[in-house]
C-alpha cells in the first residue's frame, strides 16, 4: 500500500526510508505513545476524514481505518475517533 501510494504521489519508495528510521528510533526512544505524532495523536478527525476519503480503493480505506484505529488506542482517543472506525472493518 505504502508503495502504491509513493508511486501516485509521484515520490520515490526509498525517499522514505529516512522518515521510517526516524520513526522506528522514536518509537525505542520515547516509547510507542510519547512518539506518536500526526492528527490522531493531535485529536484532528476533519485531517483524518478527509484522509480517508481521499484513498480511492476501498481496501486501502479499510486498512487505513484499521491503522487509525489501532493508532487511536495507543493514543487513548479512542472515542474520538471511533465514528471514523467502528462499523468500517
């Protein structure tokens, strides 16, 4: 998925590679909590909505729903969250 989607972006796979180390260092560094970043851990549904709707293949939509979802938790904004995830899997 996350090829496919750097390929219609037009950016290179291994462009990513950096911005993945630096998050699996985080994740060590900080623990999975204090390293979360982006608009689930900042509580930003209209980003995530919109996200979302922007994946034009389902399947991509159910497992970005999935990611939020889990995502979420680590969080502790389930909750919030959970009309964006629940009833979509």
């Amino acid at each position: 998925m996350a090829s496919d989607l750097f390929d219609k972006a037009g950016v290179s796979f291994d462009a990513a590679r950096p911005l993945v180390e630096a998050i699996v260092d985080n994740a060590f560094e900080l623990g999975p909590r204090n390293a979360l970043t982006g608009p689930v851990a900042r509580g930003d549904i209209e980003t995530v909505r919109t996200q979302i709707e922007a994946l034009e293949d389902t399947r991509w939509q159910a497992s970005f729903r999935d990611f939020v979802r889990a995502t979420a938790m680590v969080a502790e904004r389930q909750s919030q969250f959970s009309s964006l995830t629940d009833g979509h899997a």
